[in-house]
C-alpha cells in the first residue's frame, strides 16, 4: 500500500509541477494586468475628455479602487462556481475575461466606459485564487507549500513588474496600445491554460452540489482558524499597500526634492516585491516542515521590526533597507497562510475558502491606501509606519487568539 503511495505521488510530480509552471506565468500576468496602470492611469484619463485638477483625482481614485471593490463582490461567487465545475474552467473564464477587458480599455471614448471596464475587470477575476485553490488540490501535500510559495512569487513580481512594464509600454508605444498588448498576452495565459494545465476531476456527489454555501460551511471544523485567516490577509494587504499614495512624497522629502527621486521612489517600492520573489519559494519548503502557524508568527515579528524603525529613517539606503525586510515577511506569511487554508478547508469548499481569502485581500488593497492618506494627512508621512505598526500588532494578537488551540499537525507539520 505505501510502495503504490509512493508511486502515484512520482508520478503525478510531473503534472503539479508543469501545472505550477504554467500558473506561475497566468498569476504573474494578473498581477501585471492589475498594476500596470499605476504609472499612467491619470494621464490616460485625463486624455478623456476636460478635467480640473480636483475632477482628475476623484475620477483615477474612483477609477483604480472599482476593480478591486467588484473583485471583493464577486469573488465568492466563482469560488462556488468553481467548486462545482472545476478550477480550470474558472481559470479559462478568468484569462479570457481580463484578456478581452484589458483590449477593450486601449478603445474608450470617455472616462465612463473605463469605469465599467475597471468593474468588469474586477468582475471578470479569479484566476489568482483559482490557480492557489488548482495547486492547492492537485498537489502532493509535502509539497504544497513549495508550490504555493512560488505562485506567491508569480503574483507579487506581477506587481512589481507591472508599473515598469506600463511604463515602458505606453513610453514607446502608447496609453492605448499598452492595453491591446496585455490583452494579447493575457490571451495566449488563456491558451497557455487551455492546453498545458491539467486538472484531475474531482467527482461531487450530487448531494454536495445542491448544498448550500451556508450548509457546507457549518460543516467546516475549524471555522474560527479559517475567518482568522481571512483577517489577517486584509491586514497584511492593508498594512502592504498603506505607504502607496506617499511613497513618491516620502522619498523626495528624505532626498530633499533631488532630481532623480521619480527613479529611486521606484527602486524603493521595488524592495518588498523583490524579497518576497527571493525568499517566498524557501519559506514555503520549510513551512512545510516547521508547521506554516509558526511561520506566520515569525512574519509578524519581522514585520514590526521593518515597520516601527522605518518611521525614524533619515537616508534613502535604511528605508530601501526596512522596505526589503517588508517584502522577507511577505515571503515568510502569504504562503503559509494559503497552505493552512488548503489544509484545513474541506475539498469540495476549496475554491470558495480562496476566492473569500481573496475578496478580503481586495479590501485590503482599498483599505491601505485610504487609511494611509487619511494618516499621512494627520500625522505627516512617517506617521503611516507607526499606524502600519499598531495594525501588525493587532493582527498578531488576533492570529494567536485563533490559532492556540491549534493542532500542529493540521498546521502542516509533516
């Protein structure tokens, strides 16, 4: 029994790592499709039509935050979905929607129609939490931290590629056609799926495909590890993008208004995304032996270490410093926090456990920004860190309080 065991999980190594390969690109892609508007959104819309300064800002906040609010809307609806028809399916949908929403952006008329295309880019979503629920279930579970650890990689470099590749898109070609061209990559992420991701069918008695959400939820064991969990992704989301909206401002204050502050703000916002592509894919291997809760505790102990001194920072090289140490504890939580949702969500919930998980990262990433503006204009720029401090402290707290009566072995130590 144990030699076929063994068997079955070699031979099916090829196939998870070739579907985690595949994934990787489709995550990285999503993240690029989301961020790439950063550097030039503004300027887009302000091609549109006759905006005053004031009309400009409210129209690329309103503009930015639609994709993530519908994101947090719809998410549980495909997880469902995906439950029943399989991830695969909802990953196709996903790469085809964005793929035909991103294209469509580079030929509005008026800011109007951007907006309904940002909600349906936010409508369209799912393929992040899709190819974690994919990996998650297709996986050998010694290995599913690993794996996880990279698509980790593939989201967060997305996310740092992103406004370099935008820019340097709508550079040397333009705003529009930065559109069509990452609508023409995410359609060849469709193909990509289509023919080399495989996912073994998962047969639901008829049973559980008539039960309801709320049925199925009452039958999870762990009910109050899994809403922690939830908690602390928007947390971590909300602390990681509260520096967004004055990271250019800070940078140029502790450069004292130097010309090439525009370069090293990005080099700046680059180090937590370049620590946790380093770092993530390590952090996910020895999850998988030390027990991912663990992990998750160490990454809230370096996060107040990275935050708390950057509030005191007086030269550029000690915040790129702090900032890379943001991204080491990203490296050290976001995987382990996507194994010990695998592991303790019962099989035919899957997808829904990580579309939730996702729509609470997408308030997160409203969240952040807003109560990072709300603080910088109260308490000056460095007032954020000290905020951003006080809220890992909570999430600590709040972690332990769901986990300690946590047995290890549904942690994920083997």
């Amino acid at each position: 029994m144990s030699e076929n065991y063994k068997n079955t999980l070699t031979q099916k190594e090829p196939l998870w790592q070739q579907n985690v390969f595949v994934l990787w690109f489709g995550v990285f892609m999503t993240g690029v499709a989301l961020s790439e508007v950063m550097p030039f959104l503004s300027l887009y819309i302000d091609t549109l039509g006759s905006f005053s300064k004031n009309q400009l800002s409210f129209y690329s906040g309103a503009v930015f935050a639609i994709s993530f609010l519908v994101t947090a809307i719809v998410s549980p609806f495909w997880g469902k979905l995906a439950d029943r028809k399989g991830r695969k399916l909802m990953l196709l949908r996903a790469a085809l929607g964005m793929s035909i929403v991103l294209f469509l952006m580079g030929n509005v008329t008026n800011v109007w129609q951007l907006l309904i295309l940002r909600a349906l880019q936010g409508a369209m979503g799912g393929f992040i939490s899709n190819a974690n629920a994919l990996v998650a279930t297709q996986t050998p579970k010694q290995h599913a931290g690993k794996a996880l650890g990279i698509l980790v990689t593939g989201m967060t470099a997305g996310n740092l590629i992103g406004p370099l590749f935008g820019g340097i898109l709508a550079t040397f070609f333009s705003y529009r056609m930065s559109f069509h061209i990452t609508g023409v990559i995410l359609f060849l992420v469709f193909l990509l799926t289509l023919f080399l991701v495989k996912e073994t069918p998962h047969i639901i008695a008829p049973k559980i495909t008539n039960t309801s959400t709320k049925d199925l939820w009452a039958r999870v064991p762990n009910k109050q590890l899994i809403v922690g969990l939830f908690v602390t992704t928007m947390l971590v989301q909300t602390v990681n993008t509260s520096i967004n909206p004055i990271i250019s401002l800070f940078v140029r204050e502790l450069m004292h208004n130097a010309s090439n502050t525009t370069f090293i703000a990005g080099m700046v916002a680059a180090m937590p995304g370049i620590a946790t592509v380093i770092a993530a894919p390590t952090f996910g291997r020895i999850g998988d032996h030390l027990g991912t809760d663990r992990m998750i505790k160490i990454g809230f102990m370096i996060a107040v270490i990275a935050f708390l001194p950057t509030a005191f920072v007086t030269s550029i090289g000690l915040l790129m410093f702090f900032r890379f140490l943001v991204g080491i504890s990203d490296a050290t939580m976001l995987p382990a926090i996507q194994t010990l949702l695998a592991k303790n969500s019962p099989t035919e919930m899957t997808s829904r456990m990580f579309s939730y998980n996702q729509s609470f990262q997408s308030l997160g990433s409203v969240m952040g920004p807003m109560s990072g503006a709300l603080v910088a204009s109260i308490f000056d720029y460095r007032g954020i860190f000290v905020f951003s401090t006080i809220i890992i402290v909570i999430n600590a707290i709040l972690f332990n309080l769901t986990t300690r009566h946590l047995d290890h072995n549904s942690a994920g130590v083997n």
